[in-house]
C-alpha cells in the first residue's frame, strides 16, 4: 500500500472502527512520523489500549502488522517534509495573508481530486457508469453541497440525452423514487454517508427494485452498506478548515469520471447531443 493511500484508508474507516482502535488511527493521522518512530507497546500505552488492539487496528487498515505501518509512515512523513507537506497539514489562521489562504485552499483541493483518484475503483464506477447507460431513468440526490453535486450530473447526463432528475427537495426526492422500479438507477451523494434525508431516499430506490449507488468519503457509513455500488473520495473535512471545501471538489471529480465512461458507452451520438445542444445556445452569448 502506498503511503498516502495508507492515510486516506485509515480516514475513511475511522469512523467505523471501535472506540481503542479510532484512539490508534487518529494517533497516526495526529502526527504519522511520531508514530512510525514509536515501538508497539509505546504506542498501545499512549492510546490507552493494548499491543494487541494495534494489531488488530493495521490488519483493519490493510497491513500485515506493526513493522508494516511504520514503514509505511515514515515514507508519509518524508513525504510531508516540504513546504508543500506542511502547507496542507495547516490551518487556515486569522492572521494568514490572502496570499496564503488561496494556497492552503488550492492545494487542499488538489490533493482532494489527486487523491481520490488515486484510491477511486474503477471496476465499480464502470459497474456504475453501465447501470446508468442501461437505465430507463437516473435519479440524483444529495443533500446540502452534496445536491450541488447531483444537479450538475444531471445537467450533463441530461444534455447528452440521459432521462436524469435532481430534486434538492427531500420529499420531492423520495416520492421520485417510489416511482423507480428494476432497471433504473438512485446514485446517491453524502460525503459522510450517513445523512438522513438521503438514506431515506435510498432506502425508498431500494425496496422498489432499482439500482442504488453512493459516493460517499466513508465506505463503511449506512449509505454505503445499503448500497449496490459504492465510490469513494478522499477528502479531508473538518470545520473552517481548507479541506471543509474539498469533500464538494471531491465529488465533482468523482462524477465527472461517471459522466465521461456513461458518454463513452454511446461516443458518437454523445457528441452529436452536445453538438446540437451546443447550437440550441449559441444565439444567447454576446458576439
């Protein structure tokens, strides 16, 4: 496993580990090159917990053992001796420059879209991108800057002549997918994956037969165990920090590899709708 992916696997499974495992885990996303210098019953006593709970934390991340994720961040830690490294890991502060704050949010998003990519499972968005191809009609919905996300999958699938709806209403959403039914598909949008007006609308897709898929930061939330399909972003979000931008970037990566493999499947007529739809506008812009 590479460092970084090390890293954004530990994130997106903290929230489903036990309570003296999550203790390890935000150890090692605390500060990953203290950790990788520390010995296991080190660490097990700073956490409050056992040798053993350590193991049992790295096997959950993937790993075969201690020596594995030491390893694996100190490679993190080398990687993160830059001026780069540093300027994500920073706050966004009252006294920073304007100058400052652009780059710790530009770079923030970057490594958003670099990382999601880089974890993103392209079996399953070609899964998914099919299941859209072979739908009879595609509902979007998400909640907050996650609805945001589902209408501009919409406005493109739509555009190439995809029957695609997006309701940000809750309620209209969920009266939309009791009329789905096999064949159609709800792609769900949350990046924590445990919202509730969105889980109601899955769970509605869901008892009707459709397809149901989510793109979410946590592959073990209740969205994703209830779904079909699930892709994953890898953003950083927390509160009035450069990563609480980053989760809307995220998805927008994710989606727009959706649209792109969902217009491949029909190339050339994809670029006969954009063609013609690109013609239908062209009246309205300023010579």
């Amino acid at each position: 496993m590479k460092p970084r992916a090390l890293l954004v696997t530990v994130r997106s499974l903290l929230p489903s580990l036990t309570p003296s495992e999550r203790r390890v885990g935000s150890a090692v996303l605390n500060d990953p090159g203290r950790v990788a210098s520390m010995t296991i019953s080190r660490l097990a006593t700073e956490c409050g917990t056992s040798e053993t709970t350590v193991v049992r934390f790295c096997r959950s991340m993937g790993l075969k053992g201690y020596p594995e994720l030491r390893v694996a961040l100190a490679s993190e830690a080398a990687c993160a001796n830059t001026e780069q490294g540093r300027q994500m890991g920073s706050d966004i502060g009252p006294d920073d420059v304007v100058a400052d704050v652009v780059s710790k949010v530009c770079f923030a998003d970057a490594r958003a879209i670099e990382e999601t990519a880089g974890q993103l499972d392209t079996e399953v968005l070609a899964k998914v991108a099919l299941a859209a191809v072979r739908s009879r009609r595609i509902d979007i919905f998400g909640v907050g800057a996650s609805s945001l996300v589902a209408l501009d999958l919409q406005q493109k699938l739509h555009r190439v002549g995809h029957t695609a709806f997006a309701f940000p209403d809750p309620n209209i959403a969920i009266t939309s997918a009791a009329l789905l039914g096999p064949g159609d598909l709800l792609l769900a949008i949350s990046h924590t994956g445990s919202t509730l007006d969105t889980l109601a609308v899955l769970k509605e897709a869901k008892s009707v037969g459709a397809t149901v898929a989510v793109v979410t930061n946590f592959p073990k939330s209740p969205l994703a165990q209830l779904s079909d399909h699930v892709l994953t972003t890898a953003a950083r979000e927390t509160t009035f920090r450069s990563g609480a931008m980053a989760s809307r970037v995220a998805q927008l990566s994710v989606v727009d590899c959706l649209f792109a493999v969902v217009a491949q499947h029909h190339y050339l007529a994809t670029l006969r709708a954009l063609d013609r739809t690109r013609e239908a506008v062209s009246d309205r812009r300023l010579p």
